[in-house]
C-alpha cells in the first residue's frame, strides 16, 4: 500500500483534475513534519510540471493517440516527479510507491500496473537524462491559457515572450511563507527579520513551520503583499471600521491593532470560514463584532456608516499562483463574469456606507484588471463625489500593484477612495 503522503498528494490531483476542486489549506496539516514537507514538495512539482510529464509519457506509449486514464496520469507523474527531481528518494522507493499507486482502485489505474512499471523503471536507469529530458520539453506546456492571460495582466498588457517566461519560472518557486508579530517578546528563532517590511518575518532556510507559535496565537501568516497593502497612510480620526469578506481573519486583526479604541465590524458570509475567523480573532486576542451574512446585503440594510472599510473581494486569485499552482489548470473555469458582478455590487454598497471624508480600501489577490481598476475606473467615471485617496508609499499613490518581477509576495491590486 502507498504512504500516506503519497496516497494524499494523488488525492489532491483527483481534487484538481477530476472533480476541478482548489486544494484546501488543510490538506496536509495532520501529516509529520517530515511527511508534511515531502507531500508538499511532491505535489508542488507534479501540479508545476504536469503538461511537461504529459507530453514526456505519450509517445512513450505503444498506442500514443489513446488518452490515459487520469490514475495512470496521477501514478506516473508521482513517479516520475520522484526520480527527476527529488534525489532523496530512492528509485526503488520511487517506482515501487508509484506501482502501488497504479493498483490503487480509488486513485490508480490497476491494469496500467505493468506500464506504470516499465515507464518508471526505464527513467529510473539514468536519472540526470531523466530530469534533463524533462526540463527540455517547452515550460509554455506546463501553461494554461488561464495562466498566459494572468501573465499577460500582471506585466501590464506586455505579452512579449521573454517577460512571461521570466514570471512565470517565478512562479515555480515555490513560495515562502511570510508572518507577523502579533505578541512582543515570543519570536521562535526559526524567523528572521523581513528587511523591507517593518514588523514582518520570514522562514529562515531549511526550518520547521512554527505551528506552536501560531497556535498561540503570538503571531499570524500574512503573505508579504498583505503586509505592504495593510501599511497604508491615513492620519484621520477613525472611530469605525468594517473588515467586509474578512477571514481568515489576518487584515482584521491589523485593524485592530492599529486601532484599537475603534469599534470593529468583520463581516464573512460563509458559516465554515465564519467560525474560523471567530476563531483566529479568539486566539490573537482581538474583538470585533462578528456578522455572518453576505456584505453587500448587509451594507444595504445596516444604518451604520462607517469612517474606514476594508473590501477584500472574492475574486479569481490569479495573483496566488505561486502558492496555488493549481489555479493554472482550474481557471480556465471560473466564472470571471459573475465574480465581477459581486465585486461591483460590493464596491457599490460599501462606498454607501462609508462616511463623507472616510476611507474605502478595495482589494483583491488577482492580477486581471477587470477585478480591480477596471472598476474603479468605471465608478470614478460615473460618480463625481467619488475621489482617489492616495495613502501608499513611495508615491504617494491611490493604487497597490507592485512590479510582479521585482517584488516576493502574492500578486494584489487595491485602490483607496474616499467619498465627499
């Protein structure tokens, strides 16, 4: 039988391109650490490099036209990630795990066992060619159009080749978790200083996730282009907010702290997510009155005005590409329309409870201009009480969108209004 990080990490590929499913934070967090780290690298390399071991299979097959079933492509590309690029596993361990995987009846394919045997076995006789040969093929096939349209966004329209093979090898890196200090005094020593972001830590190389630290509740994960979007400038009297969409909880919490005299309203619709950001604001010590109900609802039959609102919108999360690598062969999917429908109503209701004078800061992890500033172009153009409010450094600026070449964190645009 399979490991048990191995039978998840082919779980995880059935999630994606079976059932067209993101994998869920949770997927490896009952795991041992040094499960943990193996699945984690496992499926980041099969889900990075899944069109290139594709392509490598077919015409390795007696009949090439003949698609394989998606279990004979899950064992295989387990397997053949292994032996290219994971050298400490052994090529025994490597072809066995992944034969057993093929006999799986839930995730293999068992009359492919013998296939799965000799394509594995036939790699595994010179290793370096193996991973040579693999990193060969062409990247563009580990892209979706999905992902070639993200590219394209993130560089601004700029479609020249060169620039989307420069993004898009760095979003292969897979991504380094960022975190900040909610408590003084309890830093584990496996962070290090973030040096362009005060108050910001990340993992120094080779050291365990701190989950103790985070169970209590001394600190959060918060990507980096988090931080730097949380660091706005607003020096006006702010006496009540709204965190609108707001779990997990992370950007709440920076409110909070920031100030902490305020009465704070987190508002999340999603009873499962409710419950964890309740949960998260229980253990980081922070207050805040808890709604759970869709915010644009909300917003229209509350009489309460608020002098700052933060709307980080549900969006298509095409800036998370480095984290989620799956978004490149789900998104192709996703009902960008109907998702742009929601964020404008949001944006609509929010700015209609914002105080004369206050803050609106919109938000969302994506990089397609149709979620962010093409709305925001749209709404400036057809509301003249609605002005930008420049609150970001250096600029200062009105808009959040930092250079997806030279900056580590996720991809965000935001922009900050006020309303006369």
């Amino acid at each position: 039988m399979p490991t048990e990080s191995r039978l998840r990490v082919a779980k995880m590929l059935h999630a994606v391109f079976d059932q067209g499913s993101r994998i869920p934070d949770s997927w490896d967090e009952d795991l041992a650490h040094e499960d943990a780290t193996f699945a984690q690298a496992l499926l980041g390399l099969c889900l990075r490099r899944w069109g290139r071991m594709q392509a490598f299979i077919r015409p390795r097959l007696k009949e090439t036209s003949r698609g394989l079933p998606l279990g004979t492509q899950v064992a295989l590309a387990i397997g053949l990630a292994q032996l290219a690029w994971l050298s400490g596993v052994s090529d025994h361990a490597a072809v066995h795990e992944a034969v057993e995987l093929a006999a799986d009846r839930t995730y293999g394919f068992p009359p492919h066992k013998g296939l799965v045997n000799a394509l594995l076995r036939a790699g595994a006789k010179d290793r370096d060619r193996l991973r040579l040969e693999l990193e060969a093929l062409p990247a563009a096939l580990d892209r979706s159009p999905f992902a070639d349209r993200v590219l394209k966004a993130a560089l601004g329209g700029d479609s020249r080749e060169d620039r989307m093979e420069a993004l898009w090898a760095k979003l292969q890196e897979p991504a380094r978790p960022a975190f900040r200090l909610l408590r003084e005094g309890s830093l584990p020593e496996e962070l290090e200083p973030d040096p362009d972001l005060p108050g910001g830590y990340g993992l120094a190389p080779g050291a365990p996730f701190p989950r103790p630290w985070l169970s209590r509740g001394d600190g959060m994960v918060q990507d980096r282009s988090s931080q730097a979007l949380m660091a706005f400038r607003w020096d006006r009297p702010v006496d009540r907010i709204a965190d609108l969409c707001a779990a997990p909880g992370g950007k709440t919490a920076s409110l909070a702290l920031r100030w902490p005299g305020a009465d704070l309203c987190a508002v999340e619709q999603h009873p499962r997510r409710a419950r964890r950001l309740a949960e998260n604001l229980r253990l980081r010590g922070i207050k805040a009155e808890l709604v759970v109900e869709e915010a644009a609802a909300w917003l229209r039959r509350t009489e309460r005005t608020f002098d700052l609102i933060l709307l980080d919108a549900p969006c298509s999360g095409s800036g998370t590409l480095r984290k989620h690598p799956e978004l490149a062969w789900l998104g192709d999917d996703l009902d960008l329309e109907g998702l742009g429908r929601t964020q404008a109503g949001l944006l609509e209701a929010a700015l209609a409870q914002l105080t004369p004078g206050g803050l609106l800061v919109y938000s969302v992890c994506s990089w397609l201009p149709e979620e962010g500033l093409h709305l925001r172009d749209a709404l400036l153009a057809r509301d003249d009480r609605i002005e930008p409010c420049p609150v970001w450094l250096p600029g200062p600026a009105s808009v959040f969108s930092p250079d997806p070449l030279a900056w580590d964190g996720e991809g965000f645009q935001a922009f900050a209004l006020t309303r006369r």
